[in-house]
C-alpha cells in the first residue's frame, strides 16, 4: 500500500493519493499534499477544504462539484459559487484535488 | 439513451426501492446510481415500498453491537435535495404492514430554489393505488 511520509509518521494512501482512513487526517496532511501539487493553501482554500468536511460528517458523501458550487454559494457569497473560483483555487478540480487535501474519498459521480 | 441525454430529453424516471438497507448491497447501490445519474438532469423520483421503506428509517443504528457492523449511509439520503431530487414517494401500506407510520422516517428535505430557498418535505406519502398511477406515468424505472 503506497504511503506518504507527513513529518515522520507514514499515512496510507490509495493509489491515487486519497487517504485510505478519514481518521488519519490533519491540517499538515493537507499541507502537504498542496505542497507536493504546488500549491500554497491560502485561508480560501481552507474554506473550501472544511466546508468538504463538515458536508461529509453530516451526509457522508463527498458532494459532486455542480453540489459543492451551489452550496459555496450560498454559504461564502455569489461571487465564490462558480467553477471558475473553484478551479481558480485547485486547479486540478475542487472535487478531486480539494477532497484529496480534505482526507476524503473521491466524490461519488467522478470519473 | 446517451444520444438522447446530448439532446436535452428530460425523462421521467424513477428509482423503485423494495429491499432492506442492510444485508444486501440493493440499497446503497441505488443510492451510488442516483447520486451519479443527478448529473443528467432527469426528471427523477425515487419510490420506497415493501422493505425499501426500512432505508428512509429514522435512528438506525448499524454497530457491531446491533449485529450489523456496516457503515450506516442513510445520513446521504439528507443530501438528495442539493441533488435536486426532491420525490421521495413512501408507500403508506408497506409502512403500516410493518408498524411503521410517517412520523418513523428521517425527516428528508428540499430548499426551493423558486421560492427563496425555503424548506419542503421530500417525502411523499401515497397508497398503493396512488403508486401505481404514479409509476405507470414513468418512462423509466429502476428497480433495486
């Protein structure tokens, strides 16, 4: 099983780099992940990243990216609920590459 | 059906649910088809009759200790409405043939978009009969 080493302690991933137990998460997991994509994590993208959690402790999915759009919408302003502010901040897919940093699986629906 | 789907055709079509949630993988896989198939744009519902009515159950309770020891999903029923699926038809004998009534189920919602988010009951309660009229107007049902 393919791991990745967070500042010494070696975390279980499946091969396609999505944590293999939700419990095993932490904001360095996270960090780390952004770092190995390039990726700085402003306070923008941790809006997003617990925004997936706390929609998967409530309903247990990941929410599909056309769910996730409207919901940030409404919660974060108008001007935060379309893809293009999405991608803006994870270039490889809010779906796929924030649920990645936020410990979750890949959402239910993407290929 | 993908030819059609490209060409903006809005079929009526419903999810029909007879089977237990646990036990078999009947439920949770009806549940995977619906989230996946939202993204079509259908005009889709979703009917609970016969031991299908036992997955929309209020305080289930899945642990080890309860005897089935799986991951308990019916919190995703909750996400159907931001998944604009928002009929959930609850046929109202198969509640009663097992001691059940309404007031036993999740309390599952909708925000109304139309009517500035306001929250509506997604659960339809109907008879037999009722179902039978409602099923025979689908275009496509699936039976899980």
């Amino acid at each position: 099983m393919p791991t990745i080493n967070v500042k010494g302690s070696d975390v279980a991933v499946d091969e396609e780099g999505y944590l293999e137990d939700l419990g095993d998460w932490n904001e360095d997991i996270a960090a780390h992940m952004a770092d190995e994509d390039d990726l700085e994590l402003t306070s923008e993208h941790w809006d997003i990243i617990n925004f997936l959690r706390e929609y998967y402790d409530e309903y247990q999915i990941a929410p599909a990216v056309r769910v996730l759009t409207k919901a940030v919408g409404k919660k974060f302003g108008k001007e935060k609920g379309n893809s293009k502010y999405l991608y803006a901040l994870f270039p490889y897919g809010p779906g796929k590459q924030a649920c990645r940093f936020a410990g979750l699986p890949k959402p239910t629906g993407c290929i | 059906m993908s030819e059609e789907l490209q060409e903006g055709v809005v079929k009526k079509m419903m999810y029909l649910n007879r089977k237990a949630p646990y036990g078999t993988v009947y439920a949770l896989e009806s549940l995977e088809v619906v989230l996946i198939g939202a993204a079509f744009d259908q005009d889709v519902s979703l009917a609970f009759v016969d031991d299908g009515v036992y997955q929309i159950l209020n305080g289930q309770n899945t642990t080890k200790d309860s005897g089935i020891g799986m991951k308990d999903f019916s919190p995703t029923y909750k996400a159907l409405g931001d998944y604009d699926i928002t009929k959930l038809y609850v046929e109202k004998e198969s509640l009663e043939e097992r001691g059940l009534s309404a007031d036993d189920l999740m309390d599952l919602v909708y925000e109304d978009e139309d009517d500035d988010w306001a929250e509506k009951p997604s659960i339809i309660l109907v008879s037999r009969e009722e179902l039978a009229d409602v099923m025979d107007e689908q275009e496509v049902v699936f039976s899980f």
